[in-house]
C-alpha cells in the first residue's frame, strides 16, 4: 500500500492493491467525513484515494488532515503532502481542501455519470457539482436508460466501458440510435487504454476519451469544452 512516507509511489498506485477493497474502504471514510471531520479520518481518506491512483483528491483529503492535524503533528506527513502538492503544481495543489463547504452554484448543464464504480461516481459528481453542473448518477445502462426516460436527457453523458450487463460501448451505440439521445456528446471515462479501445469508442460515436486514474483538471477540462456552463450576463 502507498503511504506518505514512500514518495517513491505517490504518481501511481501501489502495486497489488485489492481496488475494490479499497473503494469500499474510500466510500465508508467518505461518509464518516460528514460527521467526523478530523485530521485521521481525511489521511485515511487520502490515502485510500493515493491507492487508488486519484492523486488530486488524495492531495484535497491530505491537506485537509494537516490543516487538522494538532501541532506539532508528524513533520514527515507536512512535508510529504507539500511534495505531492508541488508534483501536481496548480490542478490539485491550489484546489480546495476536500473539508472546506462546497459553494452553492446555480445549476448548469446536466450531467449523467455511467459507472459501476460508487466511488468513481462520488469523486466525479463532487468534481463537477463544485464546478456548477448538475449530475444524474447511473450505476450501468439500464438505470441510465431509465432516468433519461423518466427525467429527459442531460446535455452530456460520462460513461465507463467495463460495467456488467450491456458495457459502455453498447450503451454509446443506444445512444446514438435514439432520437432524444442521438446528439448529446458522450465521454468515455475508462481504465481500458490503447489505440484500439480508442478508436472503438470513436467508432460507436464517442465525442472523447479520458482514462482512469484520471486527473480532475484533464476531465473538468473535456466536460466544459462539450458542456459549456453560460457565463452570466454582466451586472
């Protein structure tokens, strides 16, 4: 497991870790924040996120612990969250501490997260929320098949490709048969990589790929060049 004195791992995840022990483990110190906010709750769940390769949010929940942390604290756990804050140079280490409140924007374009993955949905969803977007969550094509039927589509959809049942590829392929669905861009957010996959999703209609672990900036990036928020009119 990849821990804060071993600097050597913090640009990948540790080798051999079970992911989806360690997204259960993510998901429960996730819930615990809300109601116990301290400095070992947020390492924890750092941690969990620098194992499971999201080095941006591991980096939020990390400065968090030390902004926590009762002085004198570990000095090695200070400085290793400035190292890896500097490794990410302004994406992460100049985004908000994952303890601070999110702000409370006016709705922007909606949003649909595809993914079997809770804690994939959990990390995206509180990246666009925090930016201004409104996210519809599924946890595979079916439910995501549901919810633009009972509530209408949304303005851009993020898809994972290995999900049980019809996979993301297929589900792209729906999409792009139906009516209501036939324009909205879709965005595959992946850990399947290489030229083949790539030009499969391009093939079945894709407007971009970003693979997993992704970076927050990379992905916030993409959804805002196919979604665009409206800028409010001046004053």
């Amino acid at each position: 497991m990849t821990a804060l004195d071993r600097p050597e791992l913090f640009d990948a995840p540790a080798p051999g870790v079970d992911r989806a022990l360690v997204e259960a483990a993510a998901r429960r110190l996730k819930a615990a924040w809300t109601t116990d906010p301290s400095a070992d709750t947020a390492h924890a769940l750092g941690l969990a996120y620098l194992n499971l390769g999201y080095t941006d949010f591991a980096v939020r929940a990390l400065q968090a612990a030390v902004q926590k942390a009762a002085p004198p604290g570990p000095p090695w756990r200070a400085d290793a969250v400035r190292f890896l804050s500097a490794q990410r140079e302004t994406g992460a280490g100049a985004a908000r501490a994952e303890s601070a409140p999110a702000p409370a924007p006016a709705p922007g374009p909606k949003v649909m997260v595809v993914d079997d993955s809770a804690t994939v949905r959990m990390m995206v969803s509180s990246l666009l929320t925090a930016a201004g977007y409104s996210v519809v969550l599924a946890h595979g094509a079916e439910e995501a098949s549901r919810l633009v039927r009972d509530s209408g589509p949304p303005q851009l959809f993020i898809l994972d490709i290995n999900m049980p049942g019809i996979d993301g590829f297929g589900l792209c392929k729906f999409l792009r048969a139906t009516a209501e669905t036939a324009t909205v861009p879709v965005v595959f957010l992946t850990g399947k990589t290489g030229l083949l996959n790539k030009l499969h999703g391009r093939w079945v209609g894709a407007a971009d790929y970003v693979t997993k672990p992704f970076e927050a900036d990379k992905l916030l990036e993409t959804v805002t060049r196919l979604a665009p928020i409206a800028k409010a009119p001046p004053g």
